[in-house]
C-alpha cells in the first residue's frame, strides 16, 4: 500500500467542543495537500429498550440543522479517557431519567471519517428503572418511545437522518430482533 | 416547545472541504452560549451490488483516524447545488470503475448534528457495468468484494466503523434481504 506521510498539524483554532487543524500531507505521488481535521474527544450513546420493546428516544434543538431532531440519547465523553460506558449511563440518566445496569455494548461508529476523529460507542440498555431528567443548564430535551417498525419507517422517510440514531436502530433490529 | 435564537455566526476558518464557524445562541433559559458549526456542502455515497450479491468496498487511507478503512464508495458534491445522484454516479465510477443506470436512493444521513450539517445521501446500485478507476490526483483507492454477511461481521467486530457504511450496509440489508 502506498505510503502517505502527514508533514505538519497546525491547530487553527480552539472551539467548544472541537479543535480544527490544517494538516500539510504528502501524497504517495508527491504532491502536498492541505487536509482538514477536526479533533473531538470521542462520545458515547444508548438505545434503551423499555418492558414493551419500544426505544426510549429524545428530541432536541440541532443548531447545526437549525431544526428538532430525534435521536438516541447520547453525550460527549467529559475527558479522552472517560469509559464510554460510564458516559452513556450518564447521558441515559440525564437526558431520560432512566437507570440501567445492564448497558452492552452494541457498535463503534465514526462519525465523518473524511475530515473528523470523532468515534461514537453505542450501547444497548433494558431493565430501565425510571426517574427524573438532570440536564446540564443549555439542554432541552423531550423524550418519546416509539417501536422499533415505527423508528426503522422514520428512516426511510427521511424524519431521522441521525448517522448515529440511524446506525443504533438498524443494529439494534438486526443483532436482537431477527 | 422552547425556542433558541441564533445571535451571530462568525467564520473563524475557511478550509479545504469544510468553514468553521463559531455561533453565539441564546437559549431558552436566557443563557448566551458558544457553539461549533462546521458548514460542509454535503456527499453522496453509493452501495455497489454486483451480480453476484456481494457489495463492491473501497479502501483508502484516512488521515484523520491515521489509518485505512473499508468503507462504500462516497464524494463531496461538487458544489451545493449538485444532484446527489449525479455525484454518486460518478464516485462509483471515479472509485471503483463500474457504472449503473440503476441507481435508488436508500436512505440520507447527517453524519454529526451536534456540530455539522453535512448530509449524505446513500443510493443502491445494481446492474454494475465494469469500467477502469479514474480517481482524483490525491486519491488511491483499492477494491473488494464481500457478501452482506461477511460486512455484517466486520461491522460488529469494529473492522467497519465509518457511519455512511455501517448505515448502508444495514439499510441495505434490512430494506433487500429481509
């Protein structure tokens, strides 16, 4: 295979959530390109299963979409080493009010693989113990539970385009529903 | 449901393939807050299925996970306004060499909405056409061949991370092989 060979990664700038970077590269042919790269710490998900089989799912405001979308609850990792595990409970708890003890993982997905780092661990949770939502101050989430026919037609029809929602509810049909 | 209001959104960096812009939001609280937006002219990517069943995958080398992936055929579009299923049409062919009249659209994705508008839109291919690669300068592209099942696998085992692929792949076997 042919050899590309990264010459320098300079940070661009500093944002909430991610950094971006210039990357100078040298492509196997020799020429150089300026490729972008955008580092994220990494975050974790959950597909809870309630006692009906429905999937636990949140709806929130996307800036990025200037929309609501509707998603499997999920959250940054608060450090690079936080276990995605530890981060899922949490978001599951704080976007749901569910607990769970039984979260396994179901897949690892990366996000934007041309130009991003960001990988998703998804998880799936059932024996759910309900409580109350704890949202951090900039958070507003509403949360419906629908079946898992009723989410897979929501993806065909385009109501949700998630990659990582999308990804958990095929995975999730497919590994446990067949 | 409450309402956020986008105050400013600044271009911090105007990259290669994507603009980092930095939002200023006022949410519902009253809160004034920070927020990433990366602006990409979306992709399209393309399921390759060849007479024999098996899923035509390319393997390239991303820098931003410093590794190669296998993963469906994709592209930019060459500016906002192109069709997607011009531009899956033609990374099929740039990509792999085949073509195909036949091309339905599967399904669309946001890739990560927390952040970034990006929007693929994933077509089926059948009736492949073989043809010779004609990749980009910057682009080396190798070709495989697998069934469902064997993609299936490598999905579960973390050898297929990228989310266009992981959602093709399981929309493409939940929607044709079922």
């Amino acid at each position: 295979m042919e050899e590309f060979q990264r010459l320098s990664r300079d940070l661009i700038a500093h944002g909430a959530i991610i950094d971006y970077y210039q990357d100078t590269i040298m492509v196997p042919n020799g020429n150089i390109a300026k490729w972008d790269f955008i580092k994220h710490n990494g975050a974790a998900a959950v597909v809870p299963v309630d006692d009906e089989g429905r999937l636990i799912m949140v709806k929130q405001f996307r800036n990025a979409l200037d929309r609501y979308t509707l998603e499997i609850p999920a959250g940054g990792l608060q450090s690079p080493e936080e276990p995605t595990r530890t981060a899922a409970a949490r978001e599951l708890s704080e976007e749901t009010g569910y607990t769970s003890d039984h979260l396994e993982l179901l897949l690892s997905i990366r996000t934007t693989v041309a130009f991003c780092n960001e990988k998703i661990d998804i998880y799936v949770a059932d024996h759910l113990v309900p409580g109350s939502q704890h949202l951090d101050e900039d958070e507003f989430v509403q949360i419906f539970a629908y079946s898992v026919e009723e989410l897979t037609e929501m993806i065909y029809s385009g109501q949700i385009q998630d990659s990582k929602t999308v990804a958990a509810i095929l995975a999730y049909k497919d590994k446990y529903l067949k």
